[in-house]
C-alpha cells in the first residue's frame, strides 16, 4: 500500500496558490478514480480506495506547510508504513511550469514541507516534482509561492492535473517511469504522422529551350563583339 500526500495549505485563502499544486493534485486523482469523501485524520485529511487491486490512501496534510511531517508521520505510524512507501506530489520552483519530474532520496532544496518530512521519516520517500516556476530572485520566492495560479497558466496546469490523474495508478505501484509516461502524454502529446507526411516533394525544374551550338569562327566572333 502506498501513501499518497499532497502538500500544500490548508483553507479557501490558500486553495489556488502555487503552493498548494500538491493539494491540487490529489483532489484531482480523487475526484477522477471515484476515492471517497475526504475525512479529518492523522493532522490533515485522508480518502482510502483503489486503483484497480492496488490499495492506496491519500493524505492532504493540514498542519500548514512547514509542519507537513508531523502529518506525513502520524499517518505512516498508524498504517505501518515505511519511507519507501511514501510518494510526495509538491510544488518545485526549480523546475519551469509544467515540468514533472519523478525522484527517490535527496534533499529538500529549501522546501519547508519536505524540510518537515525530512524531519519526521528521513530522505528516503519518493518525490512528483511539479514544476511552477522561479520569480528569478530568492527573496521573491515565498510571495510567489502564496499568490494565485494566474489565469494564462491555466491551460497547462489543466494539462498538469491530469497527466498526475492518469499516472496515479502507477504512483500506486512505485512505477515512476510509467507514472511520468502518463503524465508527458498529457503535457506534451504526440503529433500525428511524422511530419513530413502531405508534402509536396520538391518541383523538378522546367528545362529552358535548347541553345544553338556556335559555330562561329574565331574572327567572326571578335568582329561580332565590336560591332
């Protein structure tokens, strides 16, 4: 079994933050795999279902950020849990909009939820990186995070959303690989044939009327130049 947590903010004034893509996220796979209502536990809130056989539990931490371990923990202590059983879906400013990317281990980078998780379970969980962006100055990184998604990023956070949806299954299994294939299916689509098909291929040039040979003598050819 897998514990699933999204990350973010709880409260309406924080819902459409770009910190709260985490959160967003799982309302998203809830929503679409039919998981039940969510219900207050373990410090945030949690729905439990399945993805075909595979049980799973998601888990929206309510602590507030910077104390998403103390809800991550709870949560892993009552479902007897292990690090490695732990995926993390949250908002990744080194990464561009709408890039995901898929990791085990590591750092935290500054995030203070994974600082908190780092503190309760260790490193050694997996990460859903979601890609919002940098303000390109680190003291203008905590009010970008607290404002809103603006609506000309709708289209590729739509986009985001359910790739994460459509992957989550995976997510499930510990299959990253297959969960980012869902997702680049979603964000970046295949085109249809292979470019080049219905061109028109390149127009043989129209040969010119054939030229006389010149015949002309040498002396002719210089009178001829001078007059």
């Amino acid at each position: 079994m897998k514990l699933i947590v999204g990350l973010g903010n709880p409260g309406a004034k924080y819902a459409h933050n770009r910190h709260n893509i985490g959160f967003m996220a799982l309302d998203r796979i809830a929503a679409d795999h039919g998981f039940p209502a969510w219900k207050s536990k373990h410090q945030g809130v949690v729905s439990e279902g399945r993805f075909g056989s595979d049980r799973a539990v998601l888990l929206k931490p309510e602590t507030f950020m910077n104390k998403s371990g103390d809800s991550v923990g709870a949560a892993m202590r009552f479902y007897k849990l292990e690090p490695a059983n732990v995926v993390v879906l949250h908002d990744e400013i080194d990464l561009a909009p709408a890039k995901v990317k898929w990791k085990i281990g590591g750092g935290h980078a500054g995030h203070n939820g994974l600082r908190s998780i780092h503190a309760h379970i260790g490193a050694d969980y997996a990460r859903v990186r979601l890609g919002v962006g940098h303000p390109g100055h680190k003291d203008a990184v905590p009010g970008y995070v607290l404002r809103d998604f603006p609506k000309a990023d709708a289209g590729w956070l739509d986009d985001v959303m359910r790739g994460c949806s459509d992957g989550a299954p995976y997510l499930a299994v510990g299959d990253g690989a297959k969960f980012m294939n869902a997702v680049g299916l979603r964000v970046s689509p295949p085109r249809s044939g292979t470019g080049n098909k219905g061109m028109a291929a390149p127009a043989t040039p129209t040969p010119g009327p054939a030229q006389k040979p010149d015949d002309r003598s040498a002396l002719q050819k210089l009178m001829d130049r001078f007059t």
